[in-house]
C-alpha cells in the first residue's frame, strides 16, 4: 500500500499468468519506448501529463490545458490497445472466442481513437509506432497482455476521472471508462479468471500507468517487423 491507502500496482498485477513478463525477458536491455515519459511536461495539471502544442479543441469544450493533457494521455492508451488488437488481427493466430474478442475490442479500440483525436481536433497526439514482439502470434501471450492491458485502462481512467474539468471531457472518457471495463471483464473470463474478483477497483495514477507501459517495451520509433495475413481496416 501507498502512503495515501491505494495500491501500489505493479506490471505483476495486470500480467496474470506471466506471458508478458516472458515475453519481456528475451529483450535487450535498452528501449526506446518512452514515449509517455518523454510527453512528459513540467507544470501540467496532472502528473505525468503532456507538453502539448496549442491547439482550440480545450477552448470550445470550456476545458483547460490540464483537460486536454488527460485526453491526450487517453488517446496513447488507445492507441496503444488498438495497435495491439489490429496486430493480433493481421497475424491470424486467434481462434474461437479468443479470434471473435480480438476482433470486437479491435474495433471498439479504433472507435476509441478516432473518438478522442475528434475532441482533441489539432492538440492530438501523434501515434507511435510499436512492436509487439511476437505476443499478437500466440494466443496464451495474448491473452495475457489482453488482460493486463484492459486492467490498465480501466484503472487508468478510473485515476483521472476526478481531475477532468470539463463536462464534455468528462462524458467522452467516461463512455469509455465503462466500456474498458466491459472488455477487461470479458478477457478474463477468456482467461479462466473471475471477471470481478473484488467489491470495489483502485485507481491509478498516470506515473505508474507510464512506468507500467514503458516496461512492456512495446512502444518504438521503428516499424515493427511482422508478417500480416488478412488486415482488418485500421480507423485511428
């Protein structure tokens, strides 16, 4: 437990039968997957927000520059998930009800990006790229990040909920808030885990969601490096 009473979470938390942490220990040691912490900007209105070129998406929402860094730390979760989905998509190694997930939750993840990047209008981050080393070509890897992936946006925008300002902001995140929750539940139980395990959730902060995500080393500044059957049509 943190000094304040919530959780301290780890990658352990959200990585449930180890696949990630598996995947993980057959990379080099280095990674050029900070691109949250380099968004980073001293002074934002949340911790670990983003330095954030102006733009007038904030202004017609009534919502402030701390607003739109919370958004724009939303959109690289999504983009993150929708990468991750698409990938496992082109790949072709799902099948069944794992093949049928993948293939919802991809699509809902893409909505997702295009929601915000919308709202966002010309202050948007851009996407990077990622590298998902080989975990979208097994289904027991898959699966595995699946879950910890949709424990972590769930919990992610569980932590932010209360510094959004602005209405409108609050109802987009919000809207898929509950959605995330809907997907993390649905992986588990493809996972062999309870869906609701506990009573109540903890949030967390945007720092650990980063630390968290740059541990993955999934996200690059190169192309990833992967054989692709059918692709699905990416919308983010």
């Amino acid at each position: 437990m943190s000094r304040d009473g919530i959780r301290s979470f780890s990658l352990s938390d959200f990585d449930v039968d180890g696949a990630v942490r598996e995947s993980l220990s057959r990379l080099p040691g280095h990674t050029r997957a900070g691109f949250l912490r380099r968004a980073a900007g001293a002074g934002a209105a949340v911790a670990g927000g983003f330095a954030l070129r102006p733009g007038t998406a904030g202004a017609r929402a009534g919502g402030s520059s701390g607003d739109i860094g919370i958004l724009n730390y939303a959109l690289s979760l999504e983009y993150l998930q929708a990468s991750f989905y698409t990938e496992a998509e082109r790949m072709g190694a799902l099948q069944g009800a794992l093949a049928h997930q993948a293939q919802v939750v991809g699509a809902h993840e893409r909505d997702h990006v295009k929601a915000f990047k919308a709202v966002l209008g010309s202050a948007a981050i851009k996407q990077p790229s990622f590298d998902f080393h080989g975990v979208t070509a097994n289904p027991d890897a898959f699966r595995s990040t699946a879950v910890a992936f949709e424990d972590l946006a769930t919990a992610a925008y569980k932590g932010q909920a209360p510094n959004i300002q602005s209405a409108t902001y609050l109802a987009a995140a919000l809207a898929v808030h509950s959605v995330e929750a809907r997907h993390a539940a649905w992986i588990r139980r493809l996972a062999g885990f309870l869906p609701a395990a506990q009573a109540f959730d903890d949030p967390l902060d945007a720092p650990r969601v980063i630390d968290i995500v740059n541990s993955t080393h999934f996200v690059t500044l190169q192309a990833p490096d992967t054989s692709a059957g059918t692709s699905p049509g990416f919308t983010g």
